[in-house]
C-alpha cells in the first residue's frame, strides 16, 4: 500500500487544520492507521491511530481533546482533524499503515507500522 498525506501548512495558534492521508492499494480489515509527527532536532513521535474496521482511536495525551482521527472506508482516507493547534504542534506529520494483525506492543510504536507514506508539513505560528 502507497499512502499520501496532505493537508498541512501555516496556521496562526489556536487555529485548525485537517490532514488526510490517502491510501493506494488495499486497506484490510484489520490494519490500522497512524499518524506520527517529527518536530525539528526531535524524534518522530505518535500521534494518533484508528482500527479501519472497528474505528477505535488511540491519542497521545499530548493531543487528546484537540486531535481527531477518522476513516472514510470508501474512500481509503484517514483524517487527523486538528483543532486548538499550539506551536509545540509544527512538526511534519505522517501516516502510516499496520498491516500485522499479530502485533501485540501498543499502538504508539513506531516498529508497529510496516508502511509509512511522505510527510506533510504543518507549522503554527504564535
């Protein structure tokens, strides 16, 4: 699978901004989708993910009651709806894809994710 993430770009604090992530190929059942971010000088880190058949989110705390991760399964698109944006939050954001349904760690780890597509660059200025 192939993903593309959008989306990104300026936003003053306090602003929002909707980031998709499209996937070309099959997205199965079980697989499920992340989202990650890299600040600048720092390492990548996890955002948030969705299971594409059940919905179930997972947030970093760092995020949680701001960020909203969504799918459209017709679509093969997952969205990160980010809201209440502070300029801890300018990182490039990327999404990435699980395809091991045996993964037992928690959904924050990167190894977890077997597909990762480019990232998309999203700055907030204060």
């Amino acid at each position: 699978v192939q993903l593309q993430a959008s989306g990104g770009g300026l936003v003053q604090a306090g602003g929002s901004l909707r980031l998709a992530c499209v996937a070309s190929g099959t997205i199965y059942s079980s697989d499920v989708m992340g989202w990650s971010r890299q600040a600048p000088g720092k390492e990548r880190e996890f955002v948030a993910a969705i299971k594409w058949r059940s919905g179930a989110r997972y947030y970093a705390d760092s995020v949680k009651g701001r960020f909203t991760v969504s799918r459209v399964n017709v679509e093969n698109t997952v969205y990160l709806q980010m809201n209440s944006l502070k300029p801890e939050d300018t990182a490039v954001y990327y999404c990435s894809a699980d395809r091991d349904p045996s993964y037992s760690g928690t959904y924050s780890e990167a190894q977890r994710y077997d597909y990762w597509g480019r990232g998309t660059e999203v700055t907030v200025s204060s």
